[in-house]
C-alpha cells in the first residue's frame, strides 16, 4: 500500500481505493476482488504491511470494461523498471 497521500506507482491508483480492493469490506461484499496479505513482523502485532498481489490487481484492473487503454499497466512496467 502507498502511504498516506501518495497514489501506487505502477497503476496510479488511490490508498482508499486499493484499500477498497483489498480488504473485504461492505462495499465488496466482504469478497475482495484483489489478492493481499497482512504481515506482522511481530505475532502479536496489531499492525503490519499489507502486500498487494500485483498480478492479481493488474488482472481485475485488466477486466474493468474501458477504463485504461490496452497495454497501460504493461507500459507502466517497463517504465518502471528503467527507471
């Protein structure tokens, strides 16, 4: 998850709406549609860092009807990985 403020590199997408598709939640029907996980470095921690699929999360991306041109999250990859 990005902190606070900040939006996900390669998607561009919002704290809220990644935690909107990652934790189940009412507005999922408690089913989040993308793949985390939270981990606690300490076992009895109350907090920890949640870890996005990303595969997962370009797939429901991918799925969305007409919302980013084809190739898009690709694109952001490689960009990603030259920089």
């Amino acid at each position: 998850m990005p902190k606070v403020g900040e939006r996900e590199p390669i998607t561009k997408l919002s704290r809220s709406t990644l935690d909107r598709l990652t934790r189940p939640q009412p507005c999922n029907n408690f089913k989040p549609p993308v793949v985390s996980r939270c981990v606690r470095i300490q076992g009895g921690a109350r907090r920890g860092t949640r870890l996005i699929l990303l595969s997962s999360l370009l797939d429901f991306i991918s799925r969305q009807p007409g919302e980013l041109p084809a190739g898009y999250a690709e694109n952001r990859l490689a960009e990603q990985a030259q920089t």
